[in-house]
C-alpha cells in the first residue's frame, strides 16, 4: 500500500534554513559563510582507493549521530554539501563521500570531469561491489570519530537513493536508510535488509513509484520496516527543485514536509 502525505500549500516555509536561492553562486556563498566546521578528508579503502570525503560537524555539547549523504547522478556537488550543512545544523554529523574519487581524468573525482554528461556516463560505470566497499570505508571511518554515537543512517538523492536501498541490504549494522526517490532494491533482496528504510517520492515520478507497492509487500511479509511516503503535486528530485529560487508553492511544502520528517526520524533513532 502507498502512503500519501497530504500537503497544506499555504504553509510557511520559512523556517526550513535552506529555501530560498540555491543557484550555484548562492550555495557557494552560504557553503563559505556558514559557521559549521566543514572539511575535506581522504579516506582509505581496504584496497588502498582513496575516496575524497566532506565532513560537517554541528555545534553540540554530546556525540552526535552519523548520516551518510550518498550523492545523485550528478556527483559530489555543492548541493550535497549545502544539505550536509543544513544537517549539521540539526545536531547531525554529516559525511559525504565523492564516489566517483579517483574515477575521473587524472585519478580525480566529480570535479575533475569536463561536463555533467561525463559524470554521469561514469557514475554508471561504478561498480557495485567498489561502491559497497567505499561505504563499508566510510561508515567505519564514521564509527571511529571521537565526536560520534554509535549510530550510523545512510541516506541518497536519486542514484544515491538506489545506492541507499542497496546498501542497505549489504550492511547490518546501519541504523536506517532513508531512500530519496531513489530505485528499490530486488524483491528478492528486500528480506536480506534489517535496518528501516523511509522513502519519500514525488507525486509526479512512476518510473520510481511504480515499484513501491511490491517492495511495501515484499518488507511486510518479511517483517521488515518500509515506510514510503509520496509528497503531493512534485516530481523527481523534488528537494533540490524546492529549494531552488523559483519553486512552486507545492516543491516548497513537499521540501518542508520531507526534510522535518527526516530530522524528526534522525532525532528518533
């Protein structure tokens, strides 16, 4: 059964730190003028791949709770930094992994490629079993933080979303994955996941959506936790399109009413 999460288009959105204009130009100014600690880590793969890393860290008195930010088709961008800050904000540390590191020209990673047509023909290109590895990497790396609880969520936008649900099924010692519009794993697979997994999907997105009944009934049969949530009148990619300048009034509720269910299911782990 589908889950529908019924939108009130008048709300104030306001509160949500990072709606307003999100062109390449302002996610850059409010990424330098943010007060957080941000960096850049390179971290090592058992097979000695080098996967290039940003880490925020909130301003918290205790521990605080791991979310891995699996990035889009697009690569490691701005974005995902920028949405990185704004869950440091929440109290999260926030990590990033460029999957692509060491993939592009000269043994870089998404930068280093000439256009977002290269990115993504790499992206495509990535081998399951690297990525399972760079994750494996990274969620250790995450663990062994001074700074960190003991829980560790994944989360992904679109590719990152597939890669989310994947990974899921690869580790059990994830505490959630949370599926941005993002491809299901198999059915087959479903049963193999322990970790909850909460999707959120736009209205307007079948090519995502149309698996989302049969993997609802493939976890329940196995007991396993799957909570999908469709936002109404938004497509895909609904959370960048919301937070962008010149959305609609209904990307800007759907980008509110995602992002305070995932904090309020962060906060709940």
């Amino acid at each position: 059964m589908q889950i529908y999460q019924t939108l009130t288009l008048g709300i104030i959105v306001t509160g949500l730190l990072f709606i307003g204009n999100a062109g390449a130009d302002s996610i850059k100014s409010q990424l330098e003028a943010s007060p957080r600690h941000g960096e850049w880590m390179k971290v090592t793969t058992a097979d000695a791949r080098t996967v290039n890393t940003f880490v925020v860290y909130p301003e918290v008195k205790e521990p605080a709770t791991v979310i891995i930010v699996i990035h889009e088709i697009f690569g490691l961008t701005d974005w995902i930094r920028l949405v990185a800050d704004r869950l440091a904000v929440e109290g999260f540390v926030a990590i990033c992994p460029d999957l692509l590191s060491g993939m592009g020209p000269n043994g870089g990673g998404t930068e280093s490629f000439d256009s977002g047509d290269a990115v993504r023909r790499a992206i495509r290109e990535l081998s399951p079993a690297q990525v399972a590895s760079d994750l494996d990497t990274i969620q250790k790396y995450a663990r062994g933080l001074p700074s960190t609880n003991e829980k560790v969520a994944v989360s992904g936008f679109c590719w990152g979303g597939g890669q989310t649900f994947s990974y899921a099924v690869h580790s059990d010692t994830i505490a959630a994955g949370f599926v941005f519009y993002g491809r299901a794993a198999p059915i087959e697979d479903v049963p193999k996941i322990s970790a909850p997994i909460y999707g959120f999907y736009g209205e307007s997105d079948n090519r995502i959506n149309a698996t989302i009944d049969a993997t609802k009934a493939a976890a329940d049969a196995a007991n396993i936790t799957y909570e999908p949530v469709i936002y109404e009148g938004v497509g895909h990619a609904f959370l960048r399109r919301g937070m962008a300048e010149d959305a609609n009034k209904s990307q800007k509720a759907a980008t509110k009413a995602a992002w305070d269910r995932w904090v309020s299911l962060l906060q709940g782990l």
